[in-house]
C-alpha cells in the first residue's frame, strides 16, 4: 500500500496481539512480525490496536506499549502504522490519540464506544472531535463496525458532519456488508478515503470505488489478495473473481471449524510460522491441533498461498 498525498490506498493489515501463554502482550516478537508482513506478503501498512488486535481487551498502557513497538519496528520498512485509540473512556482515547501522535504514528482511527453510546449522529461526532483534537497533526479516520458497537446511523451522512467540524478527518474504516451505504459515501464524499473492512466481499466494494482494504486475512493472504487488486486494475474481472471466490472458499473453511478471532489468530501462527500465543479472555480459542494440518492442506487445495 502507498500513500498518495493524502490518500490511504491499497491493503492495510489489522495486526494480531502476540501473547504469551499467561496472556502478557509478547512485545518481542512485533519485530519478526513486521519482517514477515513486508518480506512474505508484501504488505507495508498496518492498523494497530484494533479488533484484531484485541485492543479493547488491552489496558491504555499495554496499547501504548504495543503502538510504541510497532512504529518502531515499521520504521523505515513500512509505510503507515494507523493506531487505533479508541475505547469506552474519552480521556483514554484522547491519552491515546496524543501518545500516538508523540511515536510517530502515521494516523489514528476510533471506533465509537459501544457501552454507553452516542444517542444521535450529532453526538458520535462530537466525541470523535474530542478524540481527533487530542492529535491534531494525525489524519483522523472513523472505525464504521456496526456489528460490534450496535451504532448503524448512516456513513454517508456522518461524512459531512465529520468533514465540517473534525479538520482531520481523513476518511473511514467502513467494516459492514451494507455496500450502499458504502458506495453512496463515495460518491458523495469523493475527497475522503474508504476503506473496507469485510475482506470476503472486498471485490464487490472494490466496483464501487473502495480506495483500500483493512483486515485480518491480509496477515497471511496479503499477496494472493494484491493478486486480485491488480487483476481488478487491470479490468481482468474472471481472474479477480476467481481470486475472490478461493479466498471467500477458504473463510467459509474456516467458519466452518468455528469461527472467531481466535481462530483467525491461530490461523496466522500456522501459516507464518510466527506463534502469537492464544487469546486473551474472555475470548477462548476452539482452535484443534489437527485443525492445522487441516488448514494446510485446504489452503494448497485451493491454491491461495
């Protein structure tokens, strides 16, 4: 992925939180991880801290540690580090937002909180003004993930409010399957990046102008899904869908073992070589040890790695 002016294009991997078995964050191995990203799958751009990375199952100073390691380790090898800050608390997020911007993170993206939330449009984005105004050098991109934080006001509504009152605003991380919300805030904002998150349907949201992709599959299919975007490009659609249909083939695999966040975590250890230790509780993996030689022997059936 690059960075063209202001623009956040191409594919941003969401980062698992190495743990060791105690359930510690494993701070060492952020470094090996970093070099796989960039040598074995090509992919310079990482969003830190958030789903994927269990960020809100992490307290204010483990996230600051984690941020702190990554933007260490990306320097001078990757392009963007975004660090998610957001959390239930304002202050944390805006402790956060600041202590970002001090490392030398690229952008900062929030989610809304998801306990007590925001009871109207007007009021999600006078919080992320609070979190924004915390870093104000950062690009600011707003986290869209309705199925976790229960908030489904539309996108391409909440655009225009953002734009005129956070000045770094930057765009969003829209992770939901509603492609018209989807395309009809690209059509209306066309200045803003969009960035989709449901990495199965990436191709469709990619017909109607996603301008990049943040997910976790990325981690280990980062090449393969780089395959598709330049068949896209290039107007080759039968090989994108091609792409995109073994790629959907192999998450439906793995819904299939029960499916989750630990899963997926484990999935990136198997396939990387890289053992980023369990979840941290209350999540709990299902994840088998012959579920692994399952997974390998699936992903060369399919042919994605």
């Amino acid at each position: 992925m690059t960075s063209d002016g202001l623009r956040l294009k191409g594919l941003v991997a969401a980062t698992f939180t190495p743990m060791t078995v105690k359930y510690e964050i494993n701070l060492p191995i952020i470094q090996q991880y970093v070099d796989y990203l960039v040598h074995k799958q090509n992919v310079k751009n990482i969003f830190v801290n958030g789903t994927t990375g269990e960020g809100m199952s992490l307290s204010v100073e483990e996230r600051k540690r984690l941020a702190e390691e990554w933007v260490k380790h990306a320097r001078g090898k990757m392009d963007n580090v975004v660090v998610h800050v957001g959390c239930l608390s304002l202050q944390d997020s805006k402790d956060l937002a600041a202590h970002a911007a001090s490392i030398g993170a690229d952008a900062i993206s929030a989610v809304s909180p998801s306990f007590t939330k925001p009871s109207s449009p007007d009021a999600l984005v006078a919080y992320l003004k609070e979190v924004a105004s915390s870093a104000p050098s950062l690009p600011f991109y707003y986290y869209h993930i309705p199925s976790l934080t229960g908030l489904t006001f539309r996108v391409s509504d909440l655009i225009g409010k953002m734009k005129d009152h956070i000045p770094s605003f930057r765009g969003v991380k829209f992770t939901d399957t509603n492609l018209l919300d989807f395309s009809m805030g690209i059509h209306e904002h066309k200045q803003h990046d969009f960035l989709y998150g449901v990495d199965e349907q990436l191709l469709g949201a990619l017909a109607f102008g996603a301008h990049g992709a943040v997910g976790s599959t990325y981690n280990y299919l980062g090449t393969t899904t780089s395959k598709m975007l330049t068949a896209f490009e290039k107007g080759d659609l039968e090989k994108a869908r091609e792409i995109q249909r073994g790629i959907q083939e192999f998450i439906t695999f793995v819904f299939a073992l029960g499916w989750g966040l630990p899963e997926f975590k484990n999935m990136m250890s198997t396939v990387s070589g890289i053992d980023l230790g369990p979840p941290r509780p209350p999540l709990s993996s299902g994840f088998k040890p012959e579920y692994s030689e399952k997974i390998r022997e699936h992903i060369k059936k399919i042919d994605l790695i």
